[in-house]
C-alpha cells in the first residue's frame, strides 16, 4: 500500500460514492483524499435522504460507509429527539442505524459495489457489550467487565462488590464520543464520586456538555446510573492508565486493510482522553522511549490493535483505543471504533505503507485489494451455491 500523495493510485479512475454528511469533516477529507488520488469527486450520499430510502448505486462503485453523526435532522430521525445533546435514545439510535446500514450495503452489493464496512461487524463495533464479548473470545487483552443485565444503581454496586471492583468505567452500550461515559470510583459504603461529561437536568433527563463535571453524592450518582440503563450500560474495570507529562494517556490506533497506519497518544487531566473533553495529542516519540524503557516495543501496541481489528475483517478501517497500564508495560484495547479515522494532519507510521498519507488516502490506496477481495467473496459465493 505504499503510493505517495501525487502519484494515481491503483486503478485510477474507480467511482467512488460516500453515506455520510456533506458537511461532516470525514467526508470531506475522504473526498478530497479520492481526488487526490487522481479520481474522481465521489458522489455523496446524505444520510438524511438514505434514512428515507432515497439512494443508488452502481456496477463497480466504491462506497464508503461514513459517520450519521454532526447533523441534528439525521439525529432526530435516528434517536427520535430534537436536541442533540440529549443522551438517553441510544438504543433506539442503534436499532435504526444499524438496520439502515443493513438495507444500504444490501443495496449497493446487489448492484455490484463495494462496502467499505461489513453491516454486521458496524452492529458489534456499536454495541459496546458485544465488541467487549467478540474481543475477549479472539484473545485480545480487554479490560474485565461485568456481566449482564445491570439493572440500576442498586444492582450494579453490588455487581461491583462481589467483582472487588473498586474503580470502574460506565459507557453506554450504543454511545460513542463518550457520550455518557462515567468513571467511577468507590471507596466505601456511601463515598462514591463520578466523574462525566453528562449534566443531569432537574427533570432527570441527561445532557451532554463540553465541561466534565464530578458527582459525589450516592443519590446523584444514583440518579445518573439509573437513567442510563433503560439503554444498556457497558460496565469494565477502570484500568490505572499510564501517563504523559503528569496526564493520564492512551492511543488511537488507525488500522486500514489490517495494518495499522496511524497512531496518536490522547492525554488528559480527566479519565476520558477524548480531544473534545479537554483532552490533547500527546507525544508519540516519548511513547515510544517510555515503552522502550519498561522493556517493550512500540511494535507491541500496533500488533495489539492489529489482533482487535483482525475481528472485524469486513470493515476497511478501524480506530482501536490501546489502554497502555501504568509504566507502559502491558496493553488492552479499551474500543474499537468503526468511524475513528479523524486525526487530521496524521501521516502514516514509518514502515506501515501509509507514509506521506492521512487516514483517508490510505483507506483510498487500500480500495483496490478491499475490491479485489470482494470479489473473489462474490466467486466464491456463486460458484458454492
């Protein structure tokens, strides 16, 4: 996959068609990777008129399967609320995405295009307890979680109790951006503190802010919990993270066609790294001496996000969140993201055959094997039937 910015890639002139949102950075960036390349502009599809059944494709097209999200009328359509930075509806937000892209790589298969994503895979990738469940099977380090149902405040403290989990992270099972996220800490009966992004409205109804907030009080905290489960909760041990320059870190790691290209370490002074929560790229160098200097390779990080996307080997490109422990000595895959390719100003890693490339040329330079592939699936198929 080595192609320099400038140079056609590989069957130049393939079509290109993206589901996405105009205005939505990554189909921006994707599309002006296309060209780039020495294709041309691909058609864009908005997810608004895909969710009313309003889209085609053609023989040979390429489609990539972008993000619904940073569109309040896509929103409604998919979670059924007209402010989008409500939390709750995240489960209703699951069932219709998913079934849309089921009905649109259906589609666009049955007219002879290509997928960059595997309907069912983005369904696990979504579903947090799935994802967790699906890793832990395939022998990828992932943090200890709590088995299901959760049925509320009550039922998880004990859950907690009887796991001797004193410190654990609360996702949403369907959120992403950490929508909802909370990091719990319990440090006896009655001393619990949770600290999120989420504002809890007088009413009960929960919010999104860009300010991470700490809840004390059990009956807050209780409050909180329990209106996030009527969605489905994701309850893992909160794994002491390693730091950079006194800031809590982790890595996104950018797989394209199973290998990873992309790296950038996220440090925060909160336990939610995520650049939009205050959070800040770190330095990857001064990852690498500390992983060095604890006795490991940084090729021990890329080989764990490489084993987490290998279960997903449907979808072009993945983002992995690697959790390296406290001194850099060992490595768990906290997420894997089917949309977590926006790192712009990124370029490839030495020797990943992305070099001189952002995340979205090198998911271009990788289409003419994710086509090749697709096909022999398809020969396959027709000469089995």
């Amino acid at each position: 996959m080595s192609l320099s910015p400038s140079s056609p890639a590989p069957g130049a002139g393939r079509r290109f068609a993206v589901v996405g949102n105009p205005e939505n950075r990554r189909t921006t960036m994707f599309a002006a990777a296309v060209g780039s390349a020495g294709h041309a502009a691909p058609r864009v599809l908005a997810w608004r008129d895909v969710l009313r059944g309003h889209y085609g494709f053609t023989p040979g097209e390429f489609v990539r399967i972008d993000s619904p999200g940073e569109n309040a009328e896509v929103d409604r359509l998919l979670r059924g609320t007209d402010d989008p930075t409500r939390v709750e509806g995240t489960a209703l937000w699951h069932r219709r995405f998913t079934a849309a892209v089921r009905e649109v790589t259906g589609a666009a298969r049955r007219a002879g295009a290509v997928t960059s994503a595997d309907p069912e895979e983005v369904a696990v990738m979504f579903d947090k307890r799935r994802c967790h469940a699906r890793l832990a099977a395939a022998g990828v380090p992932v943090p200890p979680a709590l088995p299901g149902p959760i049925g509320g405040w009550a039922g998880l403290r004990e859950q907690l109790k009887s796991a001797r989990i004193s410190r654990a992270f609360i996702k949403p099972a369907h959120g992403s951006s950490a929508s909802g996220v909370v990091a719990l800490s319990m440090a006896g009966p009655g001393r619990v503190k949770a600290t999120t992004s989420v504002e809890t409205a007088p009413d009960g109804r929960l919010y999104n802010s860009l300010r991470v907030r700490h809840y004390t009080a059990e009956t807050e905290v209780a409050t909180l919990v329990d209106a996030l489960v009527p969605d489905g909760i994701h309850v893992e041990r909160w794994l002491p993270k390693a730091s950079q320059g006194g800031r809590a870190a982790d890595l996104r790691v950018v797989v394209v066609a199973g290998r990873a290209t992309h790296a950038v370490v996220r440090t925060s002074r909160h336990p939610m790294t995520n650049l939009h929560l205050g959070g800040a790229r770190g330095d990857l160098d001064a990852a690498h001496m500390a992983i060095r200097a604890a006795g490991g390779s940084f090729a021990d990080v890329l080989e764990v996000a490489e084993r987490a996307a290998a279960c997903f080997p449907g979808t072009l490109c993945v983002g992995v969140d690697v959790l390296p422990s406290t001194g850099w000595r060992r490595f768990a895959v906290g997420e894997v993201n089917a949309f977590g390719d926006l790192l712009p100003r990124l370029t490839g890693l030495p020797g990943s055959g992305a070099e001189g490339l952002d995340t979205y040329a090198a998911q271009v330079a990788a289409t003419s094997a994710a086509v090749r592939r697709a096909e022999r699936e398809e020969h396959h198929h027709d000469t089995t039937a």
